[in-house]
C-alpha cells in the first residue's frame, strides 16, 4: 500500500492502530466502503442461542451453557417480580420462548 518494502511491524496497540486507521483511510479514499454509524449492530449477528441453533447438530455443551445462563437470569428476574408481586417482563416471557426454541433443539430439558 505505502511501498515500504522494509517494514518492521511493532505489534503495539498504538502502533497497531495507526497502521489500522492508514488502511482504512486508503480504503475509504477508494469509495469501498460506506461510512456511517449502526445503531446497534451486534443485532445483526443475532443472540448467543441462535449461534448455537445455526448448526446442523447441536453442541450440546455449547447449548446448556448458553440455557442455563438465559435461566439464570429469568430465575433471578422471576424471584424479583415475585417479591414486588409483578408479573414477569414481556422481555422474560420472550427469553421462556427462546429458552424452549434452545431446548428442543438440543435436547434438553425445560421446565419453564
């Protein structure tokens, strides 16, 4: 890109980024990208059960993990609405529904 043929990279995070940043200046200046800011775009990757869900067979180690932290967090969310006599959060019934899609999947059991 520069024609420094005798280039020795630092592998500093400063260094490192520099080297970055002048990339994608030449990249930009080549209209090969669209600059622009995505709100919120780990969206687009999808949720840690849908990774799991897009093989063709389950990992099933890979899929309890990702269960039992989604209950974790619904048990701990059901405890609280409890005590304030709440219902659970349109939120929490959707991870219930997620949680099933992942069990299924995997072959787990659900006891929600």
């Amino acid at each position: 890109m520069c024609d420094k043929y005798d280039f020795v990279e630092s592998h500093t995070a400063l260094d490192d980024a520099m080297i970055e940043t002048f990339i994608l200046s030449k990249i930009a200046q080549k209209h090969a990208i669209t600059p622009g800011i995505k709100f919120f775009p780990f969206r687009d990757l999808g949720a840690t059960d849908d990774f799991c869900m897009r093989r063709k067979k389950a990992n099933k180690r890979e899929c309890e993990t990702v269960f039992c932290a989604m209950a974790c967090y619904v048990d701990a969310k059901q405890d609280e609405a409890a005590e304030q006599e709440k219902a659970l959060s349109t939120y929490c019934v959707g991870l219930v529904n997620r949680m099933r899609r992942l069990a299924e999947y995997a072959g787990l059991e659900c006891n929600y």
